[in-house]
C-alpha cells in the first residue's frame, strides 16, 4: 500500500526499481502501475496473453513471472479500455532511457542532440523494431517529474520518470510519434506542485494558452541550399555587408485578413527573399525568433531556446525560410538572446524549485531594466546550455551569423544598478567573468564548428576587444555594433544646419577608434521606438529638408567604414514610430518622397556592394584616409575610400547644410579623373537635382595636402561619391 500511495502522490524519482520487470533472487515480477484502472492484461512480444493482479486499489498491478523469461518486449492492455491495442510499457526500458545521459557532458552540442524529446528507434530481443521518444530533461532538485501530454490525459501519475545521479530525469516512451504535444509535472524538494513546464529542449511550442512543447523531427527537411554553404566561407571582413534588421510579425501583414494575422514563414520566404533581393541587402537579420511568450517583448523575453516561434509556422517552415534566403544569395543572422529570460510560469524560472537556470542572489539574478531573470553564466549546466543553443541554430536551421543581444548587460555586474544593488568580483570590481568566460568559450565552440559563420555583438561600451580572437586576448566576437558612431552621428543629424557647425566633432569623432573593433554600423528597431521618433522625423527642417537630410545621412553612412544595418521601414521614411502590431507604412510608396528615399536606398546597395573601395578595407586604416575633417564653418565633410588592391578610389563628401556649394575643391592623389557614382540630391530620389559634375579631370593644383585636386558642386543637404579606377 505504501508503494502504491507514492506513485499516487507522484512522489517516486526512481520508478524503474518498481514498475517493468522486477528481479531479485527468489523471482522476477512484472509490475505495471495504472491509477483508477480496473484490470491489466499483458500481451507478450510472442502473442501470449496474461492478465495481471491488482495489488493495490491505488493502481498497482503485478504477477510473477516464469523462470527462464528471456526479455520478451510487452504491451499493457487496459480492461474496459476503447484501446484494444494498449501500450508498450515505458518501463521495460532503462537502459534506453539512461542512454541520454551518457553522453550530455562530453561536447555542448550532445545536449540538444540527447536531451529534451529525441525521437529513435530500437531493435527488440525478437528482431522487431520499436520506434519512440526518449525524453530528458534536468531538474536537479525536484522530487519527482512526470511526463504529461495528450497521450496521457495530461495525468501526472501515468508517466514518472526516472531521475540519475547527473541529476537528469529520463524516460523513453514506445509509439510516440512527431507532434505529440508534452510538458513536464514536476513538483519541488518539497513535495509542492509547480506550474507546468515546458522543455527547455523543446523543438516546437503552441502559443497560448497551452504553451505545450511538441515532438519534432529536425531530420526530414531537405535542403537545397549547398552552393550558399560552400561558398560563404568567403572573407567577411572584405565582403559587402548590408543587413535589413527585420521584425518578422510587423514587415508586413496579408492583405486577406486586414493586418488580422502574420505572414507564415513559407509567404516570408516568396515576399521578404524578392524584395530584399531586389533592394540589394546582402543580409536580413531577424528579431528574436526563439519562442516567446508576449508579442510586445519582441521577442527579446525568450522561453523556448530551442524553437523558432509558431507564429509563423512550424520549424520546417522556418527552414524553408532560410533555404530560400540562401538560394537568393541572402544571410540569415538571428538576434540570440542569452542574457536574459522572463519569468512565466511554464518557463526556466525557478524551473525545479530553485534557481536552475538563473542566479539565486537577485543583486546577480534579477535585471532590473527588463523586469526578467538573468542566466548564472558560472554553472557549468547553464554554460552547456548555451552554448549549445547557438550551435544548435547553426547546426539544425543552416544561419549564418548570431547578434547577441545586450552583451554589455552581460560583462558588468553593476550594469543598471545602484550602489549597493550588485555583488563585486573576487577582485572588486564590477567585470562579470563569469559571463566573460562564458562568451569567449560560445564563440570558440561556434568558430571551430562553423568558421564560416559569424557572430556580431551589441555591446555598447568601450570594453576592450570585443571582436577580437581569444587568443589575443579578446571575446572573439566575429563583429561588433558601433553604437558610439550611431549616437554620435544622430545627435549631429538630428541639430539644425545652423547649428551644426558647432557640433562638428560629432560627424567626425567615430573615426578616431573607427578600427579598434570589427564594427558594423546599426541604424536598429532601437532608434525608432518609444517616443525617439521616426528616422524622417528625427531630421529638422521643413518637409523637403527633412528628406534631404535623411537622404544625405544614409549616403555618409554608406561611405563610412564599417558593415552597415537598417532596420526595416526606414528605407521607405516612415513618418511613424515601428508598431509591432501593424505592417509597415507600404502605402507610403505611393508618393515621390518616399519611393525617392526607397530608389535612394536601393541604389546605396548596389553601388556599395560592387565597388570594392567601399567594403574591402572596412576594418583596415589603410582603406580610409580624410581629406578634410575640420570644416566645420561649412558643415562639409570629406573622406576617400581605397579598394584593397590600391586600384580604385571613392571620393565621398557630403554637405550637410542646405547651402548649395559651387567650386567646391577636394584634394586627390593623382592625376586621373573621376566620375559621379551617386548623388543623393537626384530627382530620382525626390532631391532638388542641383546641377553637379558629372566627370571631372584633376588639376595640379595641391589641396588637402594632396598633389592634385578638383573642382565640384555640393547640392544642398546631399551626400556625393566620385569614383575612379586606377590602370
């Protein structure tokens, strides 16, 4: 009666010293636990037949068996049941269960290989093969957890499961095939029931309500994307880079429903491929794409790690998605949240009981910026955890790069926090090593599986070598956001010309440390959302001014050092603030000012993307040199760029003030002659389409502290660029 009240009360971790075959050294028992059922037939692997003893009124069913049993495999038949098949009995199978975790902790990436629900098969005693699911799940600090779903009637009696000494908890259960919906009852030290939980492994989730995890099988899908992945180990550092930073659930909505749903990943991949292919991005990145509970977090509150969201489709679809990017020559780069998580109940927090996955100390464990538990980057399970989790989007979903969300919130212990509010390091300070660490180690592990991706940080302070290897010292971050050129060159933009020329410093200043790091510069979702106003908007001046100016910063931007990335909807200058909840402004390009900003767009990445002076040397001083970075009377300044093979030069200038400039001299380094590439005051971009030069041979004339110079017109509020290419 004892045992038969424990297994009621869900209470035992170690279910198969009870249930399945049962030996000592007087007999061997089969015992089969079914609450509430009335009688138990067995049907062996042979076609035999046995009906089994209720032990106990509690459910507990048992018969001895004959000597010589050789392991035939069983299955338990419910009397009264509707199912006259029954079940293979989970728990005629140990070592199939314990076989997880023999392996978890040898490489991050046996994790999601293992752990969470993995479909496999086995081979009976008899030949037969059994196909099934072997779940594990860590909870070390629980006192029992139970397998629920539908197959059970979401009943935590049916399915206990085994915990081992790694503190896993293991069970393979026969017949369960893809898409079964599951969670985990776990109850605490103590005995106490805790919300349902979701796998932390999980490959798929339901959205609201249920927040099930479901059964999936990543090895189905076919891939048709071979030519991207062998060719894009290609230099990075030298290749084009111009990423469309994308918000999957407001880019657009179908028009069949009235903005009432998303798009799905298969209409993403028809719609979003043709028109990023088409204005010339060389990259999409999206917002957080790991399920996420609230649509208002954007997706930066992430619960399943291990899940493309269902919003738009299941994981297949998120491949096809993907695929589709590759075939069209378009990067994936996901936004990787490791920072952080929230605290719903079906989530990570407090997941056992206790503090699992997150600091305990809330001075560590809470952040109070976004309201959500901060990860304990010093426990080594957490550590495997995520690192395993970017490679698993690497590995299983072929992306080509992770920006990592809020590194900076990661590296300081005392980030958004008051005296007294933060514990110091072991030597005082206020560096999190342990996060320290935990970044080298994530971008060592995805550098040696896939050297051929990339990572990219946001991380904005000046901590040193972020995107510099391990080895010398750094995080080893592939690239890094240069959120000092972004502020820096708002804050300039966003002043009347009048005043601009007392600003100055703040145009030319990122210069200064521009190849400290591999940056990329971002114009991200972050500039356009609460209350900072439009990129349109953010420029002073009447209607006309405000276009201008924002079409002479995109041209400065382009031909500033550094990868570049828009956040969608600023390439179309839309009035509003991004809404999560509603698609993009698209009407808009039915006036000329905003499908001249849109061509002017389009035509930044295609003369960035092939010529070779504008991206080669991004991250090399020898590819940027100043022609004049101190005329601040005129609020002009001027720069070139040189291809890495010294063969051709771009001569960028850019007026930032609503004077046109006639005779307009700039220094050059030899005797050729330049020809306009691209001027952003061109009537097909809805500017003035000021007479400017359009070739013009040099002159002897020194100037810039050069031996050559030319003479050219700077139309109002434009950005210039003359090219020549040298014999």
């Amino acid at each position: 009666m004892q045992l038969a009240q424990q297994f009621e009360q869900v209470l035992c971790s170690q279910p198969f010293s009870q249930l399945g075959i049962i030996t000592n050294s007087n007999e061997s028992k089969l015992r089969v636990w079914r609450p509430n059922a009335q009688g138990i037939t067995i049907q062996w692997e042979n076609s035999a037949l046995e009906d089994l003893t209720l032990s106990s009124k509690d459910g507990l069913f048992e018969a001895s068996l004959p000597k010589g049993y050789d392991g035939e495999v069983y299955r338990v038949i419910t009397q009264g049941s509707q199912d006259k098949k029954g079940n293979i009995d989970p728990y005629q199978f140990k070592e199939q269960a314990y076989h997880a975790v023999h392996y978890i902790d040898s490489a991050p990436e046996n994790l999601y290989k293992q752990a969470g629900a993995q479909l496999i098969s086995l081979t009976t005693g008899s030949g037969n093969e059994i196909s099934g699911v072997r779940f594990c799940v860590f909870a070390p600090n629980a006192s029992t957890v139970s397998l629920i779903g539908d197959f059970n009637q979401w009943d935590g009696r049916m399915h206990p499961m085994e915990k081992t000494s790694m503190g896993y908890w293991v069970l393979f259960v026969p017949e369960l095939t893809e898409g079964e919906r599951y969670k985990y009852h776990i109850k605490d030290a103590h005995g106490h029931d805790l919300p349902h939980k979701a796998d932390p492994l999980g490959f798929s989730a339901e959205q609201y309500p249920s927040h099930a995890s479901k059964i999936f099988n990543h090895d189905t899908y076919e891939w048709n994307d071979r030519v991207w992945m062998e060719q894009r180990g290609k230099n990075k550092y030298q290749s084009p880079m111009s990423i469309y930073e994308v918000h999957l659930g407001s880019w657009k909505r179908p028009d069949d429903a009235s903005g009432a749903r998303y798009l799905t990943y298969r209409e993403l991949a028809e719609d979003l491929v043709a028109y990023v292919s088409d204005m010339g991005y060389t990259h999409v990145e999206l917002l957080p794409i790991s399920e996420f509970p609230f649509d208002g977090s954007w997706g930066y509150q992430p619960v399943g790690m291990f899940a493309p969201t269902s919003r738009f489709g299941n994981p297949d679809d998120f491949k096809y998605f993907v695929d589709k990017c590759h075939q069209a020559g378009i990067g994936v780069i996901i936004d990787w949240v490791p920072a952080h998580f929230p605290e719903d109940g079906h989530g990570l927090a407090r997941f056992d009981g206790s503090c699992v996955y997150e600091y305990e100390d809330p001075r560590k464990g809470w952040h109070p910026d976004w309201n959500s538990c901060i990860y304990d980057f010093g426990k080594d399970t957490v550590r495997q955890f995520l690192v395993a989790n970017a490679l698993f989007w690497l590995d299983k979903f072929h992306v080509d790069g992770l920006r990592v969300d809020a590194v900076a919130s990661m590296l300081y212990l005392d980030y958004s926090r008051n005296d007294g509010e933060w514990i110091p390091n072991v030597d005082g300070g206020n560096e999190n090593y342990e996060a320290i660490s935990l970044l080298k180690w994530m971008n060592e592990e995805v550098y040696k599986h896939y050297p051929d991706a990339m990572t990219i940080a946001e991380e904005s302070t000046s901590f040193p070598k972020v995107s510099r290897p391990v080895f010398d010292g750094g995080l080893g971050f592939g690239f890094k956001w240069n959120m000092g050129w972004m502020h820096d060159s708002l804050h300039y933009i966003a002043k009347d010309p009048a005043y601009r020329n007392y600003h100055h410093g703040d145009i030319t200043f990122s210069m200064v440390y521009a190849f400290d790091e591999n940056f990329v510069l971002p114009i991200s979702h972050d500039e356009v959302v609460h209350g900072k106003g439009s990129m349109l908007h953010k420029m002073p001046g009447d209607e006309w001014q405000q276009a201008a100016n924002l079409r002479c910063y995109a041209g400065f931007m382009y031909g500033h050092p550094g990868k570049k990335l828009n956040f969608m909807g600023n390439e179309l200058a839309q009035a509003r603030e991004w809404n999560h909840d509603s698609s993009l402004d698209w009407h808009l390009l039915d006036y000329d000012k905003h499908k001249g900003v849109q061509t002017l767009n389009k035509a930044l990445n295609h003369l960035y993307t092939s010529t070779p002076a504008l991206y080669e040397q991004d991250h090399n001083p020898a590819g940027f040199a100043w022609l004049d970075h101190g005329n601040a009377d005129q609020s002009v300044v001027s720069f070139v760029r040189t291809s890495k093979d010294a063969k051709q030069k771009v001569y960028v200038v850019s007026n930032f003030t609503p004077v046109p400039r006639k005779h307009f001299r700039i220094g050059v380094d030899e005797a050729c002659s330049l020809s306009l590439a691209l001027n952003t005051d061109a009537s097909e971009f809805w500017g003035s389409n000021y007479e400017v030069v359009s070739e013009v041979d040099t002159q002897n004339t020194p100037w810039n502290d050069r031996p050559y110079s030319v003479e050219v017109t700077l139309p109002p509020l434009s950005t210039v660029f003359y090219i020549t290419n040298l014999d």
